[in-house]
C-alpha cells in the first residue's frame, strides 16, 4: 500500500507542494522561494517574538561570554 503523500502549501507563494524526499526545497515550492524568504528573514521582515532586554544586561553578558 502507498502511503498518501502530504500536500504543503509554499510559505512564499502559498503553491501545493508535496513534501517528499526528493524535494531539496521543501516546504518551499523552488529555490526562488527559498532564497526570497530567507531575504525577508535577513531583512528583519520576519521576526520571532521575544522579550526586549535591558541594554545593561546585553553588555553584562557580552563581557562574561568574551572572558
């Protein structure tokens, strides 16, 4: 028996894409999704949620981390 193939939409495009093996991509339709969604990522477009810290606490830890 075939198991069924899952179907995917393309973070990007929103294309049906089969998530199989053979797919480099995945879950991305091609490689031009791909690369446009890591430029959004690298752009700061998309962003994890997350506490702000305290600008005395990042150099607290800067220091500790470089010794």
């Amino acid at each position: 028996m075939a198991k069924k193939d899952l179907i995917v939409a393309c973070p990007t495009c929103q294309k049906s894409v089969a998530w199989l093996e053979s797919n480099q991509d995945k879950p991305f339709c091609s490689k031009r999704c791909k690369l446009i969604d890591l430029g959004e990522w690298a752009s700061e477009l998309h962003k994890i949620a997350g506490q702000t810290l305290d600008p005395e606490t990042v150099t607290q830890l800067a220091k500790e981390t470089s010794d």
